[in-house]
C-alpha cells in the first residue's frame, strides 16, 4: 500500500527557512517521479517542484525559482523540498505527489504558515 508522510511545515517568519520531507513506503521509490504541490486557502492545488528518475532531473514553478530546492535520498525513500526566503504568498498545505506513468498518489499535507 502506497503511504506518502509529509512532515516539517509549521509557522515561520518572512524571510525565514524551512526543510520539509515526505517519507515514502509501498512501493518501488527508486522507480517514481516526486512532486511537492501546495494548496492555499480557496486557491487551486499548484505544482511547487519536481524531482524525476531515474536523472534527477527537477523542474520548479516561476513563482518559486531561486527559493527552493527538491531533492531525494532514494536510502531513506523521502524527498525532500527545501524553501527559503518564505513570504506570506508561500504560505498554504503543502502535498507530496508520487507518480508512476498514470499512477499517483498523494500524501495528507503538511501545513506552512508565514507570518510575522
């Protein structure tokens, strides 16, 4: 059974850091491609960055170039995103996707709140 576990949000200032994770488990995590999404207060869920494999190749949304990195440990099964120079637009749930051609699956969220 395919289990995505987003940990790591919270409440952080302006400016500040944060390192978020998704842990994998139930499936061949080597074979996926890892997506990190977020999903704000009445906003439509949008896709934050991407982490492919085999390659690693990453792919990352306009609005966050520059402030994020995705990578992932294929020991450990997690991915991890990491994002910096938060604003208050970067607050929202922010989801693990795992894909395999039209397979996906997405894991409960984890929530990052920006605010002074």
């Amino acid at each position: 059974q395919v289990q995505l576990v987003e940990s790591g949000g919270g409440l952080v200032q302006p400016g500040g850091s944060l390192r978020l994770s998704c842990a994998a488990s139930g499936f061949t995590f080597s074979m996926y491609t890892m997506s990190w999404y977020r999903q704000a207060p009445g906003k439509e869920r949008e896709l934050v960055a991407s982490i492919s494999n085999p390659g690693g190749s990453t792919t990352y949304a306009d609005s966050t170039k520059g402030r994020i990195t995705i990578s992932r440990d294929s020991a450990k099964n997690t991915v991890y995103l990491q994002r910096n120079s938060l604003t208050p637009a970067d607050a929202a749930v922010y989801h693990c996707r795992a894909r395999l051609g039209f397979s996906h699956s997405w894991g409960p969220g984890t929530q990052v709140t920006v605010s002074s």
